[in-house]
C-alpha cells in the first residue's frame, strides 16, 4: 500500500514541510546483536578505478558532435551601467554561432542572467557559443563593451553603515536577557571577524546542453539533478519529462552546486539559439568572483555565566556579507542551540555588498558561527577558571533549547571523554609547559552540533537476473562523497552478495528511483534505507523462490556470501542455482524512505581536539594533530566515513590558517581569485588525524543513520584557535591566522 504523509525535514537551518508519497515498508530494522555484513565493514569506492584511471566522463569531458563552446562576457566594474555593446560585430565573428546579450536573456529564479547593470565584477552582461574556444573569445573582445562606471561598496561593515541590508533583519529572545546578563558574576564581551572563505571544489561550474526536437539533455555538475531538472524545464517552458539531467562523475560542490545553475540555463539558451550542443566551463578565476562563498561575518558576543561556568545570558549578533544574494545562513544556531542557556537574544544582519553571490559552504553559518562562540566559550572558561571540556559539559543542552524537543539521540558526553582520553587533554598543560621560548604548543577543543536527519522523499529500485548480479537504480548524484558505494554496499547486506557485485545506476534523471539532492548531510541518510527496503523486498522474493525449489520454509533461508543457506546448515547452494532459472526475467521491487518520527529533534553531536604548533619568530601555525569524535549514528562505510571527516577538518584547516578571499577595495576586484593567490590546504598541510565514532545506530531513525558531510568541518576551525591561545596566551579573534596576524597578536 501508499501513502501520501506531511513531513518536515531541517535542510540547513531552515524548516522544509513536505508531502511524501511512502509505501508500506515491512523492512525489519536491524536488531542490536545482528551482523550487518558489508553494512558497517570498510569498504573501497565502486568508481575508485575508474575515477583515479581518468576513465570517468565528468561534464567538462562530454563530447557531442557539433558542440559548440561557450563564453561569457562579464563586467570588470563593481557596479555599472552598460553604455554599448556591439551584438552584430560578435555575430560576425568566423565561428560564431549564437550570441545572446541583455535583454534577450534567460532568467534563473525570475532574476535575468545577462544584463546591462552589472551590481558586482564578474556579473554577466552576454553570452556567445562558437565552434572553437579561440572563436568565442574573439566574440567578447567584438563586443566592445563600453561601461560606466558606477560607486559600489564591497566592504561588509561599510555595507551595514549604510544599511544596505538584504532581506530581513532576525531577532530570536528566549528569556531575559539583559537582567541575566547584568545579573551575571562572570562576563565576557567578545568580537569575532570571519572571512569570506571560496569553495574551490576541484571541479568548477559547468554544463553541456543539447536540444533534439523538444527534448533537452543537460549534463551538469550538481548537487541536485531534479534540482537542476526543474530549473530548466521551468526557464525553457518544458515539461520535466522531456528534460534529462546527467551528472555521472563530480568533482565536488561544498554546497555551491545546488540546481542548474546559470552555466546550465545560459548552456541550453546558447543550445537553443545555435541548433548545436553547447558547452559552458567556468575558468577558476570566473568560479571564485561568480559561484558562491562563505559568508564573512563580523559576530559579537556578550556571555554571563555563574562562577562555576554555568551560562545565564548569550547576547549574540552577527552581521554577514551576502554580496548579490544569498540566504541569512544561520550562523547564530551554535549560540542558540548548542549549549543549554535560558536568556538569549540573538540578531543577524545581513548585508547586500557589489560582490557575486554568496552560496551555501559545508555547514554554511554554523561552521563559523561555531568557529566564534567556541572560542567566546574558551574565553569565558578562562575567566571563570573552568577547564574547556569541564565548562562545556556543564552546558550540555539535555534537549534541543530552541524547541524543547527531545533530541533522537545525542552522545555529545561521551565524544568529550573519548575525545579527551585519545588527545591526552589531561596532559595539555605540561605540553605548553614543554615549549621553549620560540616554538610553542598547546591543544584547544570545540565541539560540533548540526542538524543531518535524512528523510523522505527517496526512492531505489533493485532488479536481479539471472547472473544473481544486483542492479541499483537511484535517481541522486555522488557530488564525490562516496554516496554510490554506500548504496551498494546497502543493498549487498539484503541480497547476500559482494558489494563489487552491485551495478549502482545513478546520476541521471532518467533513471527510475528519485532520490535525495545531495546537501544539508541528509543524502545517505535519505537514500539507503529506501535501497535497503527494495534490496529486502527482492531478497523476499528470492527466499520464496528458494523455498518453492528447494522445499524448505521461506523463513528458514538467508542469503548470506552469495548462498542460499539454511539457518540449520543443510542447505547450502549458490544463489545462482535459484535465479539462473529467471531465464530472461528479473525480480524486482522498489523502496521508499518512510518518515522520521514527528516531534523529535535529529541532530549530530561530535568534539574534536587540536593540538598546534607556532613558531612564535615566523608565525606560522602548524597543526599537528586533530583528534575527530563524532556522533553521526550508524557508520555505513568506515573508510567512506573517515575520509569525509579527513576532508572536512583540511577543509576547516583552511579557514583556520590561509584561506581568505581579498577584494581590492578601490576597484571592488578579487585579488586572488586563482588558486595561485587563494591558499588552500594541500596533503603537507594534513596532521595526524585520530578519527572515532561514538554515534551507534540512532534508535529513532531508519536504519539509525544520521548524516555525516558536514559535521566535521564544524570544530576544526574553532580548536584550532584555542589552541592558539593555550599556546600562546594571546587570543586571535580574525581569521585565517596567517603569520602576519599571528605576529600582530603577539606583539600586541
Ligand atoms: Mo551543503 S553546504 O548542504 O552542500
């Protein structure tokens, strides 16, 4: 039987409620003293060979007959008016096929991708799509843009002087404030400065548009393949069904990829226009001043505590630089959510600035909202005399302070425990007391909160012939986190097979299976227990087929290593014996993911510990060893799973030590928009990385998975500044601590 059911999912921060189609789902969940088989064994990636062999296709591979390649042409003014442009020059350009200027432009959201107003440098004024890239090129310099030049303000707090504010101002109170806070006996006052952090996902933006009749195939890097689906069919006036978005292979999207993207509109525009395939990829200096960052924010806090660290009062406001557009991301949760504290006022600002925009980041607003508050705490800590870990137990949040929802599970306690055993935290003051005069340790902690329960809708569908070789059919993308293997390794555990055995189809909407946009950590989350409903309802099938041959009771056999098996041994025969009588026919079924239970709060939990090294003569910081305790539920893959967390603390490493996007306030420009300027971390920079998870299976939730990409990038950043300061005993409060503001803080 189906169902329609209301759900309500947290995607980020922000309350989704959804109808959802469910089927009836018989699939035992797994018992506590269960094998779980491949589900919880390491497990290598299904496309591991093909990716590091150069066999995949990613987008910018694609090759079509007749493709066209694409170029924009974009404003080098921070904010101007178009006083010219030449469109018939361009079209008479040798090789040039379609050219679109303002005015002629498709639209993305209803906001036009091409105009003669650029509001920051890199906005697109025309488009041109030529048989060859030099062709194109020649393109924009016929279109002799003539500009004028207009003021801007690039500068965030010079933004909010002038309240160019963007949306709305938010205001959350719980409480009284301003009583517990002047009530308080300890107090601390703090302001912390966060950059603008680039995606830089190895992969920029891109697409491939081709048109046949009225049917468009678009392949896109994205996060999100119906996503991208719906943009289009709704930009170019078709029905979803004659769209077909790919997106096999990724190179990464950190949140920046969400949808088709303008690359794929402008893609399938220029498609239309020239009657040829069209090819659209962002250079590196296009992605970094056009794709999305990390919101800057300038964050202040105000916190009263009793005298033994016990909070009061948290008085928190932000302010952050969205640039054109962008979403307030919510980067006063940790504040408001992370700890227990009765009185909170919590305000965020956000501000319109002359730059591109702003786009979600691996755990946008809470990463550096928890980058600031941890380190507020610290300061706190220090004030009341209290260790870090002591004071952040003592603040343990028993259920979600916001809505007073018990939480489904929540073992924050003991990833501080363990996290302290692995990191030797009792011994913290006798490493400080071991550095000499130039060269000085010292270890800080954070901890982590994020939302990451999955939830419908998600749909797989499994088939098996003959060969007793499971195909898997999800209508997702692996944005690069493994997610494809995942679902393997899922449906092995119900058919009994090896996980290499499975033929995972995704990343193509015109498979059968619609799954989850991969974001907000929900993915796996949403998607396997759908794949492990249809791997059951195959598996079910299989042991009814096996009972009919072999004359035993269905519910005596198990697949188990590629066997029919008896639970009392006797029986013992490949599971081809059963299906090689499929002849041509397979056995099917499909699964859904049913709802998480109605009232709870889903969240992930973790602590991690850094242990810092600074040269106090040349001010580098090297970090030498992050200790990662995380609480994300039921661990599916743990190579998978160890690799997400290695990604998001280099990634956190970043922000921490180098990463910083420069605007040159005199002409609103990127400074270092190539990966020359922009630092980011490389293997040199990787520390010793102790990785565990105290998380067992969520007990409310399917299969117990909660999710996993974004929850280690949290902390990182956040540890390593109290390790500074335990270091040190100077307390930085702008990052990246590169040398420069590393020397500036000790010299005072
Ligand atoms: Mo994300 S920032 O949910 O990809």
């Amino acid at each position: 039987m189906t169902r329609l059911v209301r759900t309500e999912a947290v995607v980020e921060g922000r309350v989704e409620e959804r109808w959802t189609l469910v089927e009836d789902d018989q699939t035992p969940e797994y018992q506590t003293d269960e094998p779980t088989g491949p589900v919880g064994q390491p497990a290598t990636r299904l496309t591991g060979a093909t990716r590091a062999s150069g066999a995949a296709v990613y987008t910018a591979d694609v090759q079509l007959p007749g493709m066209l390649e694409a170029r924009v042409l974009r404003s080098p003014h921070a904010n101007a008016r178009v006083v010219s442009l030449d469109l018939d020059a361009a079209r008479a350009v040798h090789g040039i096929r379609a050219v679109l200027g303002p005015g002629e432009q498709p639209q993305l959201e209803g906001s036009p991708l091409l105009g003669d107003a650029p509001r920051y440098a890199g906005a697109a004024v025309a488009a041109v799509a030529a048989d060859n890239a030099a062709a194109a090129e020649l393109a924009l310099e016929a279109l002799a843009p003539v500009y004028e030049p207009l003021g801007f303000v690039t500068d965030m707090d010079e933004a909010f002087a002038q309240q160019n504010i963007l949306g709305e101002p938010s205001e959350t109170v719980r409480g009284d404030p301003d009583a517990a806070l002047a009530a308080a006996p300890v107090k601390i006052e703090a302001e912390y400065l966060a950059p603008a952090q680039l995606h830089n996902p190895l992969e920029t933006h891109c697409a491939v548009a081709a048109w046949r009749a009225d049917e468009l195939t678009v392949w896109v890097s994205t996060q999100a393949i119906y996503g991208a689906q719906a943009d289009l069919a709704s930009e170019m006036g078709l029905d979803r069904e004659h769209v077909r978005v790919i997106c096999q292979y990724m190179g990464g999207g950190f949140g920046a990829k969400f949808g088709a993207g303008p690359e794929a509109i402008l893609a399938a525009a220029l498609s239309r226009e020239s009657r040829r395939p069209v090819r659209l990829v962002l250079s590196r200096r296009e992605e970094n001043q056009v794709a999305g960052f990390r919101t800057p924010a300038r964050v202040t806090f105000a916190i009263g505590a009793d005298t033994d660290g016990t909070l009061q009062a948290i008085e928190a406001s932000a302010v952050m630089g969205l640039g054109d557009d962008g979403w307030a991301f919510p980067v006063l949760e940790p504040a408001k959510s992370l700890y227990s504290c009765p009185n909170l006022r919590a305000m965020v600002v956000p501000v319109r600035q002359n730059l591109g925009p702003a786009a979600a980041f691996r755990a946008p607003g809470v990463m550096e909202g928890t980058w600031a508050l941890e380190q507020a705490l610290d300061e706190l800590a220090e004030k009341a005399g209290v260790d870090p870990i002591e004071l952040r137990r003592r603040n343990h949040a028993d259920v979600d302070p916001g809505t007073d929802r018990q939480y489904t599970s929540k073992r924050l306690l003991e990833a501080y425990d363990r996290a302290a055993e692995l990191a030797g935290w009792d011994n913290r003051d006798q490493l400080r007391a071991d550095s000499n005069g130039r060269i000085k340790r010292g270890m800080g902690v954070a901890s982590q909160y994020w939302w990451g329960g999955g939830g419908p809708p998600a749909y797989a569908e499994v088939r098996i012939g003959k060969e007793a070789r499971p195909v898997l059919s999800v209508g997702l993308q692996d944005l690069g986190t493994g997610t494809i293997t995942a679902c393997a390794i899922t449906a092995a555990e119900r058919l009994g097979v090896r996980v290499e055995d499975v033929t995972v189809l995704a990343g193509d909407t015109s498979r059968m299976g619609h799954g989850p946009f991969s974001g907000g950590s929900m993915t796996l989350a949403s998607i396997a227990p759908a794949v492990r409903s249809a791997g059951h309802r195959v598996r079910v099938q299989l042991l009814e087929l096996a009972a009919d041959l072999f004359e035993i009771s269905a519910s005596d056999l198990v697949l188990v290593d590629g066997e029919v098996r008896s639970v009392d041994g006797t029986l013992r025969a490949p599971l081809t014996d059963v299906t090689g009588k499929l002849g041509s026919a397979w056995v099917t079924a499909s699964g859904s993911r049913s709802p998480n239970p109605a009232g709870m709060a889903v969240n992930t939990f973790g602590c991690q510990i850094a242990q810092v090294v600074v040269d106090t003569w040349t001010g580098v910081v090297r970090v030498e060893k992050i200790v990662a305790v995380h609480d994300v539920g039921r661990i599916v893959n743990p190579m998978g799973a160890r690799s997400q967390v290695n990604g998001g603390i280099l990634q956190g490493i970043g922000f921490a030590l180098m990463e910083e996007r420069v605007v040159d306030p005199t002409t609103g420009t990127l400074v270092n928009p190539g990966l020359e300027d922009y630092k980011i971390p490389t293997m040199a920079d990787l520390p010793e990385i102790v990785c565990e998870f105290v998380g067992t299976p969520d007990p409310e939730l399917a299969m117990g998975i909660k999710g996993l990409g974004e929850p280690p990038i949290i902390p990182t950043a956040g540890a390593i500044g109290n390790a500074i300061a335990h270091a040190t005993g100077v307390r930085l409060r702008e990052a990246p601590y590169t040398p420069r503001r590393v020397l500036e803080g000790l010299a005072g």
